[in-house]
C-alpha cells in the first residue's frame, strides 16, 4: 500500500557554498563548464569556491510512503534517497511494461516487512526547484534528509517509525552519509550504493554523460527548469554512466531515458563538502555496488582492491556492524539490472540480521 503526495519541509543550513561562477547561459557554456571539469589544471570546484552562506526555506518535496501488504504497522522505514539523472521512481516499478517486479527495491522491501519511503531530491520530480547554484547543493539536501527523518520518528505521515534506515544511491548516498556525519542519531543503519572513495572513474563517468541545458535537451519536460539544470544528453551517454552489458534489458534503458531527471551545477560543486569520517555513527552500514560501477570505481569495483569494503574503516570506524555486496554484471545504475534483485535481498537480510 502506497500513498504519494507532496511534504512542506523546512529547512535551514550555513554550510550551502557560495560560488565565484556564472552558470551557462547557452549550450555552449555548458559544454564548455564540462570541458573545465575535466581539465587537469582547472580546480574546479575548489578554485571557485569563496565562501559559505545561509540558506533557508520551506520547499515542497515530492514523496511516496508505502507499508507491507499484510495490514501491520512496521517499526522500521527506510527513506530512499536517489542519484543524479533519476528521480524517487528509481526504487520502485514504474507502470510500464518494460518493468518488471524484480526491478523495484521496495517491494522487495515490503516482502521483509519494511516501509519506504522514497521522495525527489530538491530540484527534481515533483519537488521544487529553486536556484541551481545557490539552493540546491548537498548541505541544504542534507537538511532536507534530516527534516524527513524526523518527521517518521514523530508521526507526521500518520506512523510512528521507531527506527529509521538511510538508504542512498550515488549523489543519494553523499547525502545520507552526510546525515551519518552531521546527525548520528537519525539513523538506525545506513546502505550506501553505487558509492565509494575512489574518484578515477569521475572523469569518465563525467564525459560519458555528455551534459545538456534541459530545457534545451528536453523543453517537452523541462521548459520551466531554471538555468543550471542539467541533465544526461542522449541514450547512449545514458548506457555508458549508468549500464553494463549485457546486464540489462535494452527495454529498461530506453525507459530510463526517456524519464531522465536533472542535477544542477550546485550540486556536482558542493557534494564533496557533506562526505566525512562518521566517527560518532555506531549503526550498521553496508556497501552495494554495481560491480562494474563507472564513475566510483572505473568500471570495476574489484580493482585494486574491493572499492566497497575500503569505504567502511575510512567513514564508519566506530560501526559496530559492516558488510558489502558487488552485484555481478551491474554498473552505477545498478537498480536497471538483470541482478538488481539479488542486491536488494542482500539488503533486506543485511537489516533483519542487524536491527
């Protein structure tokens, strides 16, 4: 059972960075930002940073919160927090019939007795989208995050969820890792996928995406989508970041790109800033990655030692319980693929042997 709807979040924080940067005015600006983010002497985005500064607001955040089937009332929910170039959807079946049940991470959640709820990042889906260099950045989502665990704990969404899982995917993860960091008592365990410390394939995974206005690539969707919104160029820029043959259907890479979502300037400038040593985070956290994962581990995770497992004594030394997952034939997209499921299994055991 699933309801949707649309969550007013307050939310403050003095940590969104302020930039010495003009965001693209033309296509050709834009390529040109993706030429100096692959430039070896351009700093970006160190070289333009100048600052920090306070921002706060109520934004309205587009959600689903969906419970088992079996008429309970779970103590656990997991809130799910997805990557760049998706939107919430990316965690469950769409209805369309080139999805198929294996595809989606919370009925595979609901089948452990677990509640989810999964919602658009700022800036994406149904939330809005304010400023692309100024508002929407990883500290100000990190906030967001917050406010949205704890409003679970507190009964907003009509349960009272005891204990609440941290899950993320890609710039997702950034975030929730961020809330380890910054609020260690939100979470009862985190999962971080399509995520590591490895930043060799970022260049690649950068070009492959081939990045567009969006408003210009798609104005059929996002005509209204301020400046510095960015999204993957074509299908096939698609299949490089995000896929590994042939571990998916070509069916599900068509869907995904014609249901692209954005990311905006702020975001690739300031992710770095909320990633950092958890030391006060004692709960369980797993690793899963897409073995062939491009941008956080240059297409293989096992090289030159498993990339997932290097996280954990780095960012949770003081975790008590830890353990990863390379799901087989997988890229960065890892939830696109023919053994996603496995991947989601492994989490829901991880939780229930954990919690």
């Amino acid at each position: 059972m699933c309801v949707s709807g649309i969550v007013e979040v307050n939310a403050a924080t003095p940590k969104n960075l302020v930039f010495d940067y003009e965001l693209p005015k033309n296509q050709s600006q834009a390529a040109e930002w993706t030429v100096d983010g692959l430039t070896a002497s351009s700093g970006l985005p160190d070289s333009v940073i100048t600052g920090t500064q306070n921002v706060e607001g109520t934004f309205d955040i587009g959600a689903t919160l969906c419970l088992p089937n079996n008429n309970t009332k779970p103590s656990t929910v997991q809130i799910l927090t997805h990557g760049f170039g998706f939107d919430r959807y990316y965690w469950v079946r769409r209805l369309h019939p080139d999805f198929a049940p294996g595809y989606s991470w919370v009925d595979i959640a609901a089948q452990h007795g677990f509640a989810t709820l999964y919602y658009d990042r700022l800036g994406v889906g149904e939330s809005d989208t304010p400023d692309a260099l100024n508002i929407v950045q990883a500290p100000l989502e990190v906030e967001i995050a917050h406010h949205l665990i704890s409003m679970l704990k507190s009964g907003y969404f009509g349960l009272e969820f005891s204990k609440v899982v941290g899950v993320g995917h890609s710039f997702g993860s950034g975030i929730t890792q961020g809330v380890t960091t910054q609020y260690p008592q939100d979470l009862n365990a985190a999962i971080l996928t399509g995520f590591s410390l490895n930043t060799t394939g970022r260049n690649s995974f950068l070009a492959a995406l081939n990045l567009e206005i969006a408003s210009l690539n798609a104005p059929y969707r996002f005509a209204s989508t301020p400046p510095g919104y960015l999204v993957s160029s074509t299908i096939v820029s698609q299949q490089i970041a995000f896929f590994k043959s042939p571990g998916f259907d070509p069916a599900i890479l068509h869907s995904v790109e014609s249901s692209k979502a954005t990311g905006t300037i702020g975001e690739f400038f300031s992710l770095g800033v909320v990633v950092a040593p958890a030391t006060e985070f004692e709960g369980p956290v797993a690793v899963i990655n897409g073995v062939n994962d491009l941008p956080f581990c240059a297409g293989d995770c096992r090289y030159p030692v498993d990339l997932a497992e290097a996280v954990l004594p780095v960012l949770y030394p003081a975790a008590k319980n830890k353990d990863t997952y390379l799901a087989p034939n997988a890229g960065h997209g890892l939830n696109q693929h023919y053994t996603a499921g496995r991947a989601f299994v492994f989490a829901q055991e991880f939780l229930e042997k954990v919690l």
